[in-house]
C-alpha cells in the first residue's frame, strides 16, 4: 500500500493513457497530491565501480551509457569477452558465466553497487535455462554482492512474476518457467541482506527515452501497457543511489502525463516491501 502522502485514485475518477499500440486502458494509479515534488537531489556515483550482469543485451547497453555518463566505472561479465568487447567498449570486462559459480566468486569485489540485467533465453540457447539465469544467476550473484559489501543491487525482473500459471503448450510452459525462476531469484535477492530495489516492467519496446512518463504500482500489478527500455534502464540506475528505491518491489510502465520525468519524486511513494 502506499503511504498517506498518495492519492489513490481509482479509473472512475482519472484515467492514464498507456500506450500500447494505439490502445488507451484506465487503471488504478497513485498520483501525488497536488503539484510533483522535485526529484531529490542524488549523491554522485563518480569513480564508483557498478557491476553490469547483461551488460551486452538491449537493455544493459543503455544502463552501460547511462552510468559512463556519469564518470562511473563499469564491470561487465562476459562467455566472449572478445565479442563483447566489440559491443560494449570502455568497460572492465571479465570473462564470467552465471551458470558457473566457481567463474562468478569475486565478481564484485571492490565494487559499490550492482545492476542485475539478465535475461534467460532457451529459444535461442537450449543450455541457457531459467533455473540457471534468472533463478540461481541471480542468487548467485546477489550472494557476490553481499560478500563484498555492495551497498545497493537493483534487478530487473517482469510483471506478471507473480501470476504465471502452468500451461499445455510448449511456449506456455517455457514461459512459465521464466517467471517463476525470475519470481525464485527476486526472493534470493530480498533474502541475500544486500539493499536492492526490484523492478518489473511491463512489455518492452525501444523507444526513446522520456517521450513519456513512467508510473508505479506496488507489487506485480497487471497493466497492459508498455514501457522503453531506455526507461527501465533510466529507473534503475536512478535506483542505484537513491534511497527513495531501497528495498522495494514495483510494475512500471510508460503514461501520458504533462511532466514526463515527475517520476524521480514519485519513488518516495512506492512503499517498503
């Protein structure tokens, strides 16, 4: 639930546009009272050395640029350190694999905070299971950042987590898979000690970002709607540093607002978990 200092207001009394395709839905939303408060003024991450697993996916490039942007020190983990290297340059590369545990063990040493950006894909790569990405990668990793003191671990995981149901076909059983591996290594994480924050955005797509708003629903809402990827990877590294987003757990999602960027002063409504 979210603290008093929000107004939840309900689809009969303000509806949101988000976008998806060109469908309008109304939902449930938390909206601050009155004008947006600005975005808290954030410590600088300059020097610092942030963990990037995924750095090499669509998502993790963007979260990669955002943080050498600001003159932070990129650790990144690769299977083809070579190909990587050719992909994602100025970065401390480490050839690393999460399905191996023994080649992630000081992955975070002397690193201040990690992104989690992993995603599983078996279509693609039958040996590159959910059980062994999103569920014991994950762990294994959040185990790593505890060892070595990180102070903040921000993951990105999906919407609808909680709600996968087991289905008749192969890709309903695939994906089912998925989202309860993802769903098993959010709880390692919670469970690790290390500070985090859990995101799950919704549908995916590469827009750029700020063309819209982002709004957040505690938990694992479902929304039928989409958000940039530039944005997911503009919440998480916001999160890194922001003690607004220590340990929680929020759906996110792009909406038609007149202030497309009130959402660095909304994480102070989303509640602990």
């Amino acid at each position: 639930m979210f603290n008093r200092r929000a107004l939840i207001v309900s689809f009969a009394s303000l509806s949101l546009f988000a976008h998806c395709g060109n469908v309008t839905i109304n939902k449930p939303v938390a909206a601050q009272e009155g004008a947006p408060k600005p975005a808290p003024v954030l410590p600088s991450m300059k020097g610092e050395t942030i963990v990037v697993a995924g750095a090499t996916g669509r998502t993790g490039k963007v979260i990669v640029e955002l943080l050498k942007e600001q003159g932070v020190k990129v650790r990144a983990f690769s299977r083809n350190i070579d190909k990587a290297k050719m992909e994602v340059q100025d970065v401390e590369w480490i050839s690393a694999d999460v399905r191996d545990p023994a080649s992630i063990k000081g992955i975070a040493m002397g690193a201040n905070r990690m992104v989690i950006a992993l995603g599983s894909n078996s279509f693609k790569d039958p040996n590159n299971k959910p059980e062994l990405v999103d569920n014991k990668g994950v762990a294994l990793l959040a185990e790593e950042a505890k060892k070595s003191g990180v102070k903040q671990v921000v993951l990105i995981s999906s919407a609808g987590v909680t709600k996968a149901q087991p289905g008749g076909n192969d890709f309903a059983k695939v994906m089912y898979t998925v989202m309860s591996s993802k769903l098993e290594g959010e709880n390692a994480l919670r469970k690790s000690g290390v500070g985090y924050t859990i995101l799950r955005p919704v549908g995916l797509w590469d827009k750029p970002a700020g063309q819209f708003g982002i709004a957040f629903l505690q938990g694992d809402v479902p929304v039928a709607a989409m958000i940039a990827r530039a944005d997911v990877a503009a919440v998480a590294v916001n999160a890194l540093n922001n003690p607004d987003a220590k340990n929680k757990t929020f759906t996110l999602f792009n909406v038609s607002q007149r202030q497309n960027d009130a959402w660095k002063s909304a994480l102070a409504e989303v509640a602990a978990d």
